[in-house]
C-alpha cells in the first residue's frame, strides 16, 4: 500500500513532502473532533482509529482479544487498559496504517499514552505521535451539547441556540415535536468535563512537554478549524 504524503511549503519556499504519522485530536466533549477527524481523512487519505470501532470489531468478529472482551462486558465491567492496548496495537500494524492515521478515543490516559509512545519507538520506522487540540469556551460547549435537538421521523438534526428550526421545537420537514437525548443536559455536561480534564489534562501536558503539542481556535468554520489542524500537523512534523 502506498504510504500517504502530503505537502509542505519550507521557510525559503521549496515544497516537501511529508508522511502524516499518528495524529492525535484532543478536545472536550462537543469540540467537533469527530467531524475534523473526517475533515482529514478526506484530504489525506489516512485511516481514522477508534477505540470504539476497533472493539466491536474484535467482539463481532470473534479474535481471540474480543472473545477476552466480550467475557469481561458480559459480567458488567470494563475492558482493561492491557486488553485495549493490545487490541490498538493488533489495529496500528495493519497495511492501511503504513503513512499516518487519525487517534480518535485513544489514549485518554497518561498511562495509554506512555503505552502508545513505546510501542511506536519500537516499530521500525515509526513516526511518533502528534497531538492537537481543539479548544472551544466553556460556554459554547455548553451550547452545543444541550441545545442538540433531532426529528424523531426523519432523523434531521437541530440545535435550538445555532441552528435552529423555523418554529420552535418542531422539526422543518414534517412538523415534528423534537426530541432530545436525556444525556443532553448541563449536569450530564458537566461531569464529562471533570471527567475529561481530570483524564485528559496529563495527556496534554506529556505531548507538549515533548515538544509534540499545538492548539487551536474551534470556534472557526468547520474548514478553518480543518485547515487550522493540519496545519498544525505540518508544523508538528517539521
């Protein structure tokens, strides 16, 4: 499989091209890091890696390491970081993954991420992570999350403080009242924050200790903020 580059302008003007490696998108709930996540996956032709998909997958498709998981779900407990780590690492040697790929849930913790660094400096050749941030204010979270609003008919999607439906509460299309997701609501919110910062605060500060950390504004446009994240990247891989 061809390894995946991409463009790069140096100071006195020539034009390189770069291997994307593993990129980190971090950011709290409600950033939009799924959609930039697709953004550059799109432009770059690299695979987006999710915890979530790598573990249905497993489950479903009955390896050995989802045989593992599916026991531990069915008692009602977690999956363990060891049992995780092995699964992203079966997942990060496959062919597709050769020029670069999107980290989208993983790692969480410092600990994951101690893991992952190691066992990238391990692989021959491997690039080491990148990480980015996505930022967006309390407030505007805040907003996006509670005031998520969908037709239960047609599947259209509202939110009544940015997008908002021509009458209230009903849905353009059919009329529709609209519903929202019980986990939308401020104090649901408000414990994934402490959850995030509590977990992911560490991670932030191990990236940019290692020099392998940049932030953005994610309160642009969609392609801004793209554009804001790989540029980013490109300077990351400088």
């Amino acid at each position: 499989m061809a390894v995946a580059l991409i463009e790069k302008r140096t100071e006195d003007g020539k034009t390189i091209r770069v291997t994307p490696g593993p990129i980190l998108l971090l950011g709290a709930p409600g950033v939009g890091k799924g959609t930039q996540a697709k953004e550059i996956v799109a432009a770059w032709g690299i695979p987006q890696i999710s915890t979530g998909d790598i573990l249905r997958a497993n489950v479903s498709g009955g390896t050995e390491l989802g045989k593992k998981a599916k026991a531990i779900m069915d008692r009602g407990e977690l999956v363990s970081d060891d049992l995780v780590n092995d699964m992203v690492a079966d997942r990060l040697r496959q062919p597709d993954t050769a020029g670069g790929y999107i980290l989208d849930g993983f790692p969480r913790t410092l600990g994951q991420a101690e893991w992952l660094d190691s066992c990238l400096a391990a692989q021959a050749g491997s690039l080491p992570v990148v990480a980015v941030s996505i930022k967006v204010g309390y407030t505007q979270l805040l907003r996006r999350i509670t005031g998520r609003r969908t037709c239960p008919v047609c599947k259209s999607t509202y939110n009544i403080y940015l997008q908002p439906p021509k009458v209230d509460e009903k849905c353009d299309l059919d009329g529709t009242p609209l519903t929202r997701r019980s986990d939308d609501t401020e104090e649901v919110f408000e414990e994934r924050m402490r959850t995030y910062e509590s977990l992911t605060a560490p991670v932030v500060e191990h990236y940019r200790a290692l020099g392998r950390f940049e932030e953005v504004d994610g309160e642009q446009p969609v392609d801004a903020v793209a554009a804001a994240v790989m540029a980013a990247v490109l300077r990351l891989r400088g």
